[in-house]
C-alpha cells in the first residue's frame, strides 16, 4: 500500500477527473473480491475510481500511467477466475458508464457503454423482439464489458457462439491513455489486425473497454427445452453426441451430473427427476419448428436410452431456466463454499473428463459436483469446502491443479469461459506451449509495456 | 534480384528441405499476381518453394528469416487485393499440403491442412450432411489456409459469419520457424490472448498457417431463394431494410445494382429480370420452416414494392447460385478488365454509398457496376477498363481512391472481406487511426520483428 500523504495527491489527482463522488479511498471491501470470494479470495487497492466517460477513463490511465499506478477493471464482478481481484494500486469501476448510446432495433444493432448491465441489455432488445444471445450466469450483476472483457459463454453459446461473435466493434482506452476503436455499427471488417478479438478476452490486460457496438438478432418466436435422464456419465454423454447426430441444431446441450442433481433435484420444474446424469437440451425457431425440434431432440434421448424425459411447456419453461441458474449457488449452499473451475475438452473425451473430476475428489477426499456445457465440452466442476476449513481448502486447491492438468491431457483447455484470472496463471503456459506464450507476452508488451494493467492476471 | 550465386544457394538449402521437386527457380509467372491481375499488378520473386509438411513450412522459414529472406504465402492465389503477389523473396506455395488429418462428422469438426481447396472442403462435409457456412467466390480455386488468412466471407456470411466464426482451432509457423498451436477441435477456449482471431485475416504477415481444426454445423434440409427486382437502389435498399424487419433471419441478402444487371441478367434462370435493382436473399432451415420462411421473405419484398419476384425451387436454385458466382468473371469479360473493390458501411449507408460510387464513375468517365452482400452492407463496385487502357486504368485508380474515402467518411472499412493486401495500405492508416496503427505496427513487430513476412502488405 501506498503512503498515506502519496495515496492523498492521487486522491485528489484523481478526483479533478471524475469528481469527489467518483473516487473512493480506502478502497470499500465491496471492490476487493469477485465470484471467487466463497475461496478466500480478496485483494488490495488504495483507491477506488468510478469514471463517467470514456474521457475521464482516458485522463484516469494517463495520469496511472505517468505515476506508475496498476490498474484493476472491475464490472459487475461476478468473475469466477480472480480477474477482477486487485494486486494493488486502483480499482476503475465502470458502473457509471451504462448509457445506451444508440439502439437501432431495424438494423439488429446497439452500442452501449460498457457499464449496462447485462441482463438490462437483454431486457431492452427483447422488447423490440431482438436478442443478445450471451447468456453467462448473473446476468443481472454482470456488465456487458465484463463479459467482453471475458468473452462470455453461457449455455446458449452452442448455438450462438461466446461474445466475441456478437462484437462488431470495440471502444477502449489503452496506455498511455489513449482511446483506439476497432470496429463499429459494420458487420464486416478486414482493415487491420483483429483488435476486437484482441481485447475480447483480454481480462483487463490489454487496455478497458468503454463501449461495444453489438450484433443482434430476431428473438426466435418459440425455444422449447426437454431433458432426459441417464443413468450415468457414460450414458449421458453419449446422449450429448447422439442430440449432435439429429440432424437438428440445438440450442444448448447442457448437464448436471448424478451428485450436484441429487443436491439441487429438489426444485426442478414439475417434481426432481430420479437419480442420475441429466441432459438438458433445446430446440428453438418457428413456433411449428420449436416443436418438429424439439420432437427430434426427445427422440435423440429417447433412443439413447434416456429413463425419464421430461418437456416443460409454458411457464414451465422459465421455471427450468430459473432452476438451471440457480445451480451455482445451491451447490455453494451445501458446505458454504466451493471451489468452481470451468476446464473444456473435445466433446469426445467428455466422458472421461468428467469420470475424472469425479475421482480426483474421491483422492482428496472431497465432494464433486460438475455440470455445464455439454456440447461445447464445458465442466463446470466445483469441489465443496466448508469456510474457514483450511485444510479441506487445501485439498481442493490441489484437486484444481489435477483437474487442469486432467484437461490439458485430454486435449483440453484450463478455461472455457471464465478466463485465467488471477487462479490458472501457472497453467497458462502449459496450455500456450513456449512459442504461444512468447507470443501472449510480446502481445501484452505492445499494449501495456509498463505492466501496469490488472497485474497478475491473464 | 538476388544474385545467381546467391539464388542457387537457397535454392540448394531449401531444396534440401522440401526436396528438389518442391523449388522452382525462376519464379514460374503464375506465382507472381493473383485476383488483380486483371488490373495488371505482378510481383517478383527469386524462387518458388512448395513444402509438403509443416515440419517443411517451419524449417523453410528458419532458413529465410536466417538469411533475411522475404516470404510471401500463397494459398489459391484468388485474392482481389494483391495480398499474394511478391515483393521479392521467395514465394511459400502451400498447395502440397492439403490432407485431411482428421474429419468427425458426429462431432462436427475437421481438421485440414491449409492447401486444401475450399470446394473439396464444401463437397467433403456435404457428403456427411454437414456444412461449412462460408462460401467466398472461386472456392474451387481458393485454399481454407487462404480463407483463414484473409478471413473470407461471401453471401451466406450474413447469417453464418466469416471464416473467423468457424476456426476452432489454428497450427501456423512463426518467425523464427517456430510451430504455433492455438485452440484445437475445441469449440471453447479463453485461455491467453485470441491468436486464432489475429492470424485469421492477418494475410500472411503474423505467421504461416499450415492447418486448421473447423466447427461445422449439420446442413440446412432446404435453402429457398427469391429475388425482387426494384425501381433503383434507393427503394432497393429500402427492401434490404424490410427483409431485416421480416421476422425471419435470411441466410443471405446480396444486391446486384443496374448497371451490373444489365450486363449479366441473362442467364438469370427462368430468363433475366427487366432493368433495376435486384435483391436476392434466402430462408433456410427444415424443408418447412424454408417455406415458411422464403414467403416471409417474398412477402416482405413485395410490400417493399418489388417490381418483379423470383422464387425457383429444384433445379433453379443450383442455377441461381451458379449465375450469381458468375457475376464477377462476367462483368470482367464486358470491357476485358475492372478495378473491383469491396468496401463495407453501416446498412443504414448502403444507399449513399451505393449512389456515391455510381457518382464517382461518372466523374471519371467509368462504367461502375456494384453487387454484393447488402445484409452485410459490403458493397463490390468494378470500374470497368479495357486492358492497356493507361489512362483508363489511371482513372480507375483515382475512382477506387475516392471509393475509399466515401466509405470512411460513411463509417464504414476500406474493406469488408478482401483484405488490405497491396492495395489498401495507404488508407489502413486513415480507418485506424493513430492508436490503432500503433498497436497494428506492435503486432506485428511482435510476430515478424524483421519485417520478412509477406512485406508491403497489411
């Protein structure tokens, strides 16, 4: 931490560019930690800036810049990888900056500023029956630059693709203040290197995304979930690839595994479905062409052996939804904590992934509980631990490393949605390989060559 | 030139590499222009090399960026931006290297080499009943590699994406002759910056690209096309409008202006429209939902007040799709050359733009004639000359210049899926802006410090 009488002339530097209301200091413990807070993370800043403006962003790098000052972005912080946990110097909140700068529903296209929250922003479109088809968890929470930041998933990511698919252009600030866009209200751009996948992604690392203009499309009229049961993780993934042969596109293609089924069962639409491995899966469309897929789909789990079906119409439908959202923090629930990790591997070596998970707790004697996105070859696994128990900590933190390296074998990623943060920095490497590494280094060096954007992460 | 010496060293050193089948020394001329030969741009190079392997692409690199060769790659060699034309060096033909390495239809993915035609590609999934969405011009021709290179788009780009929405997975070769991998046949991966999204469409200034892992998704059962014919290109892109407001996502709405039409409406199946604006666009999805979809569309064509509409079935569509890809080479054929170019504006600019470069024509004493993906607002104007022409040629330079300037000041890109190649480099400045030529000029530099990828491009 900074001196006192240091920490005062940044203060008070600070606050001339986004007002006394805009600054904080010390930095309230409600800027600390993110969505790994259940695992004891929390870190440590001396100042809080909250800017208005792309601007004031802009005056806020340049003077961090001149003065050697890290610099944490932090959206809704709802990240589950440590990405928004300071390592010092500021906070930048981008909560102030939500303005819709321009909605033009005709042309399936809006550009906001990086603080909306996400679920705002999906309310808005839908009420001019459009859609933003990311749909991360805590969408209420979460901002839009967050999940670009991020590249947010979600189950629908299957169908839709993450984010990144829906950005047509970025507005950042980069060091030493500046602000570049790349992109815009066009759907089509070759002109230079891809800077919006660039900084889609980049965790904060890279520069802090102000605005995005983003894609759209026309809500479809009807999205009619059904899922089956199995009667196990081999029985249930190969109902996954038998839902991709149907000659059908799904929306999703989601799972939750015997264990977190039988602790979050209780609450399914319409009664919990017996024990076992649920596969969650969706046809939308037409009204006519929701049913005729979702018809296919049923069968696809039908022939793959599935013992129990079940097809939710009406309000049964949001009532699925909701239920499937509250997953995460019904497992939390258990023990009061849980350490969550977000591995993807080939759909192919789903199975084993998820065989895996499940032993590598058995060894550190912990509970498992996986579920995620199937088709896309997502685990969500989460390892319960009760706070405060150091020891069970311990444990699942060594269980993690086995899961990364469990998924780097199988061909695999150590994340496929949450980011590397501040938690799978040291498997980075391993996934990039020494050349890939060089190159995210250099990357980085281009954008930030003092280091000082969200240090420690990514 | 290099010496004759000093050419039959390399030629001897790489010939060791790639075996003395795969070097050619002199240059062979068809290695040395590509898509704008028409305008009459052709390169120089002291030697072809064709590796077999990538093991081959990484040690033919070792040995040019020890002895400060210049490399320029070439995929099929259709590019419309000179992105493929040497400035000396040798020139990377990467045409030996087209296996399959690995295609799981139940899974949705292959994975190929880079000199695979696009075509094969296409027929290949097909024959499992799957797809690869984008579709560029010249896919027999065209190589994946140069798709990925170039971040190739086409008409059904407006409802699938570009190339970049498919690539899972990229290996390339980097200086100093590293191999790179990045993702894999993964369809998530968050972990480190977004190498495949800056190699894609990087036109061979990043890295080498020798193989890539692609999603595919399972084919649409029908795809319906209808075209609507409209006074002119205001009421024209006032339709364009209406499709987008249908309710209905089309899987294409590409434009042909008068002018164009006028020149290749015969051969239009079904005998050519009368004089105006055509729009064609298409439904896809289940053989009912194509239905219900294509009459969505018509009907939204007609309220635009389409003078004329069009809808084959059976035959009739594969003959549509055959005329449409005749476009181009048919426009070249009217006076024996063109300047083609593709910018991209906001689809709320089309109609300006398309009035602008008709204009900038006429100021020049220049047939123009546009056509392409107006959902995308990605506009394809050709200037027509006669080859020799000088003065034409010059004219058409100047109109090309103004082109660009037009879509800029419209918001939009100097180019929408060609690439900046040879052509653009002077306007890449003017669309980026100082910052993000900064970051371009950093990129690069942290992929190629000696500047001996493809030189003069990008």
């Amino acid at each position: 931490m900074m001196a006192g009488v240091e920490a005062g002339r940044h203060h008070q530097a600070l606050a001339a560019i986004v007002g006394a209301a805009g600054v904080r200091s010390p930095a309230p413990r409600e800027y600390l930690s993110d969505g790994t807070a259940g695992r004891g993370l929390e870190g440590w800043a001396d100042l809080v800036v909250l800017p208005g403006s792309t601007d004031e962003v802009a005056a806020v790098v340049d003077h961090c810049y001149a003065n050697d000052l890290a610099i944490t972005t932090r959206g809704g912080g709802t990240g589950f990888a440590g990405g928004a946990v300071p390592q010092g110097g500021i906070v930048l909140g981008t909560e102030r900056m939500a303005r819709v700068r321009a909605f033009d529903p005709l042309l399936w296209r809006i550009h906001v500023e990086a603080g909306l929250p996400t679920a705002e922003l999906q309310r808005l479109v839908r009420g001019s029956g459009l859609r933003f088809p990311p749909d991360p968890g805590a969408a209420e929470q979460s901002q839009i630059g967050g999940n670009v930041a991020t590249n947010a998933g979600g189950p629908h990511a299957f169908k839709y693709g993450t984010t990144r698919a829906w950005v047509t252009g970025i507005e950042a600030v980069i060091p030493p203040g500046e602000v570049v866009t790349a992109g815009g209200p066009l759907r089509k751009d070759v002109a230079g290197y891809d800077l919006i996948g660039l900084l889609t992604g980049s965790e904060g690392t890279l520069g802090i995304v102000t605005a995005v203009w983003l894609r759209l499309i026309p809500a479809a009229e009807a999205a009619l979930p059904v899922a089956g049961l199995f009667p196990g993780s081999e029985a249930g993934c190969a109902a996954v690839e038998a839902l991709m042969g149907s000659g059908v596109v799904p929306a999703c293609i989601e799972y939750v595994d015997e264990p977190a089924l039988a602790a979050v069962g209780r609450g399914f639409p319409g009664g919990a479905p017996g024990p076992g491995f649920l596969v969650l899966t969706e046809a939308d469309g037409s009204a006519a062409e929701a049913v005729a897929g979702r018809d296919a789909l049923r069968e696809a789990l039908d022939e793959a052996g599935a013992t129990w079906i079940a097809a939710p119409e009406g309000d049964g439908i949001r009532a699925l939804w909701t239920w499937r959202d509250s997953i995460s923090p019904r497992v939390t629930a258990v023990r009061g904590g849980k350490l969550a990790e977000d591995v993807a591997v080939p759909v192919d070596r789903l199975a084993e992934a998820l065989r895996g998970a499940t032993e590598i707790g058995g060894r550190h004697g912990l509970e498992a509980m996986s579920w995620g996105h199937a088709g896309d070859g997502n685990i969500h696994t989460s390892y319960l631990v009760a706070p405060g128990d150091i020891g069970q900590q311990g444990r699942a933190e060594a269980a993690c490393e086995e899961l990364f390296d469990l998924a780097l074998r199988l061909g695999g990623t150590v994340t496929g949605e949450h980011g590397i943060g501040l938690l799978k920095r040291s498997h980075l490497a391993q996934r990039l390989g020494p050349a890939g590494q060089r190159l995210n280094f250099a990357i980085k060096r281009a954008f930030d060559p003092k280091g000082l954007l969200n240090p420690g992460k990514g």
